[in-house]
C-alpha cells in the first residue's frame, strides 16, 4: 500500500510506522492515495487560530470567537470544544460551559485577509478552487502530476506545510474522488488532518451514519425519512434508487446516488457571492428607532467595506430585524441602480427600518446587498450619486492611510459600542 511522510513527503515503506528520513509519525497510506485528486480543504477553528496566532498568550487557553452575552459562538477553538462549546451556540450557554474562557470579538476584516492569503496557496496548486467559505475550498488536482512533480495527495501535504509555516495556521485536508467523500474525509482526523476515502470503500463506510452526513438532509428531512424507515445510509442503499425516487422524486434519485458515494459535481472555479450583509446582536433588546439607527449606520460601513474590497456592487438593500421572541423580519427594497456606497445602503435601509419601528423589542438587526454585479460604473448615474461616491472615495483614502478612526462621519458619532 504506497505511503509517504506528510512532513518531509518522502515515500515510506508499507510496513514502517515512522519516516526513516525525519522520524516523524504522520505516514499517510491508502491504496488509491496516487490516483485521487479532489480535495476539500478545511482550515482548523479558524477564527480562534488567528485570535491565538495574535496573541500568543492565548495559546493554551480556551478560546471562543463572537459577541458578547447576548450574541453567539462563531467559533471555538479546540480546548473549549473538550468543554462542549459549538459554532452557533448562544454565547450565554458556551460561558456557562467554559466559564474561564477567553471570549474574542470577531475582526471579520482580518479573517478575510488571511482566508484570501490562503486561496493565493491554493492557486499555485491548481487553478480549479471552488471556494464553500472564507475557511474552507474544494480544489480538483487533476492533471498536475507533472507539473508538480509529484501526486496529488503529496502536493496537498505541501500546502498544508506552507500555510503553516507561513501563515501560522491550520488546516484539514480530506482526499478522494468526488466532492461529497472529500468533504466527509476532511472532517475525519481533524485538527491537522489528512484523510483519504477511496470510491470503492464509500459505500461500506457510508452505511452506519445517519442520513444527515448526507448534505441537504436537515431535521424536517430527516424526520421524514425517519417516519419511512430510513435512518441511516445503510437504510437509503437498500431502499434502491428506485424505490426512493419513486417516494421522493428527484430527490429520491440523487439520496440514492450519494448513498452510494457517487457525486458528480465539478469543482467549478468560480463562485459567485450571492449577498454581502453584517448584523449584530445587542446586548439589551431595543425598540426605540435611533440607537437602532446608529447600528444600521454601523453596518452599512461594513457591508460597503467589504463590497469595496471584492470589486463588487448591489441593487436590492434587506434590512433583518428579530425580535425579542426570536421571529425574524426581513425587508427589502430595490435600488434603481448598483451601489457600494454605505451612504445610499444605510438610506435604503433606514427607510425600511422606520416602517418597522412600532414599538416591537428588536434584539439583532442586520443590512445586507444582493443582485451584486461588477462594482464598475456604479454610483454615477446622476450628479448627486458621482458627488456621494467622490466623498466616500476619498473618506476610504484617509482611512487606508491613516486607519478606521481617521474619519468618523457624523451620525457614528453618538453611537455607543454595540455587539457584533
């Protein structure tokens, strides 16, 4: 069974537990490892290594990414999670859990900055990367042997050295022949993993999980199935594709095909976003229309940021609202032309938002942009758009020459802290 040394990717032979050239124990095996080609990269508590890269003395501790009280977890790192602390848990519960916990506000700007760098690494593999999020890409090596020198798998094993060595984090690689199995490698041997699952293994491997591995199938799903019989993979398979698409239809057919492992999904290189958007939790449910004026501000500067930065522009502006009981708003409106500008996302959005202010107990509120198009020509469709796209141009000169607090326009100026 072919096997090489992660660290140094050296080839080891079959029956030696460690590398004879650097004695290291991380010996990577697997039949197929030289014929498989698409990867899912995953990189380890993302938001919780940077925050420990940055601040060494956090290093041993328990660290946890996200608002305050009244917020969520967006990530802990693996210590708190020996203490039950999960992605989207709401952050009173994750401090009841792990009290002596070290809770970071997010800085989303800078965990872009470093997801970028790590696509930048992606790229000098293969030009097909499919980004899924800011931490996380599926990337097809097919063809790039020769070019590298070296398989696949042994390329992979070198990205994973570089972005560590380079960037100070980590990241979990999952290996295999489709994007389905590749995903589910990853998550196999996590942190710092390197997992690979073959198509011929899938099905015998597939079969005890739950059907919720498969993606897709969430809680109503899932109880559906549940009422039919059908809990585990291993139920799918035997039910046949026939019968679950007689039952189901075209998702029938295609529970069948994954049950299997079969996927056949290309990784497309290009993705594109959707929507850009930014909310916040309060720490206190608020009804009153000016303090929740004042975060909208807040968040169209970041939407538009981060619009500015990806080239991109939008036309339909939706405010979110959730109220003290957990039922959710939205409201949109559609602008008669794309737009980055915070000034023209936050009067779209303030508008709504003063139709919604009766009294009701918010406690989040959230702008975001969709119908994004190339950020080229936006802005200057009548003199009053070039003038405002002029002044916020120049405002985001001063603040990439001398920071974020260079300028501070005059609506931010009575706002307080608030909880993102």
């Amino acid at each position: 069974m072919p096997g090489f040394c992660r660290d140094c990717r050296r080839d080891v032979p079959e029956r030696a537990g460690r590398c004879s050239a650097c004695g290291s124990p991380r010996v990577l095996r697997h039949g197929d490892l030289d014929a498989l080609a698409i990867a899912h990269v995953d990189c380890d508590a993302f938001y919780a290594t940077i925050e420990k890269r940055d601040d060494p003395s956090l290093a041993d501790k328990p660290v946890i990414v996200g608002g305050r009280q009244r917020g969520v977890v967006l990530t802990a790192c693996y210590v708190a999670r020996t203490f039950g602390v999960r992605s989207a848990m709401p952050m009173f519960e994750a401090r009841r859990l792990c009290p002596h916990a070290s809770v970071v506000r997010p800085d989303m700007e800078k965990y872009a900055r470093v997801g970028r760098q790590v696509r930048e690494l992606m790229f000098k593999l293969t030009p097909l990367v499919e980004p899924v999020s800011i931490d996380e890409a599926f990337m097809d090596l097919s063809g790039t042997a020769r070019l590298h020198g070296m398989s696949p798998a042994k390329a992979l094993a070198g990205f994973a050295g570089e972005v560590e060595t380079s960037l100070g984090i980590t990241v979990s690689i999952g290996l295999s022949c489709n994007k389905f199995l590749a995903k589910i490698a990853s998550d196999l041997d996590k942190p710092r993993g390197f997992a690979v699952l073959g198509g011929a293994e899938a099905a015998a491997f597939l079969a005890p999980k739950s059907v919720t591995l498969i993606f897709g199938v969430g809680k109503m799903a899932q109880q559906r199935l549940a009422r039919d019989g059908l809990r585990t993979i291993g139920d799918l398979q035997r039910a046949g594709e026939s019968e679950l698409q007689r039952r189901y239809g075209v998702e029938g057919a295609r529970l069948a095909r994954l049950a299997r492992g079969l996927d056949d999904r290309p990784v497309r290189a290009e993705r594109e976003a959707k929507s850009i958007s930014a909310e916040t939790t309060f720490d206190r449910d608020i009804a009153e229309f000016r303090p929740l004026e004042l975060r909208l501000w807040r968040l169209a500067e970041k939407v538009s940021a981060r619009l500015k930065t990806n080239g991109l522009a939008g036309s339909t502006v939706t405010l979110k609202l959730k109220t003290a009981d957990f039922r959710i708003r939205t409201r949109a409106h559609s602008l008669s032309h794309p737009t980055q500008l915070a000034g023209r996302i936050f009067a779209a959005g303030r508008d709504l938002l003063a139709r919604e202010t009766d009294g009701t107990m918010f406690r989040l509120i959230g702008i975001g942009l969709s119908a994004l198009c190339d950020a080229d020509g936006a802005d200057f469709a009548d003199l009053i758009d070039r003038r405002s796209a002029e002044a916020e141009q120049a405002i985001d000169r001063l603040r990439e020459r001398f920071g974020d607090e260079a300028v501070i326009k005059g609506l931010a100026l009575d706002g307080d802290n608030e909880d993102e």
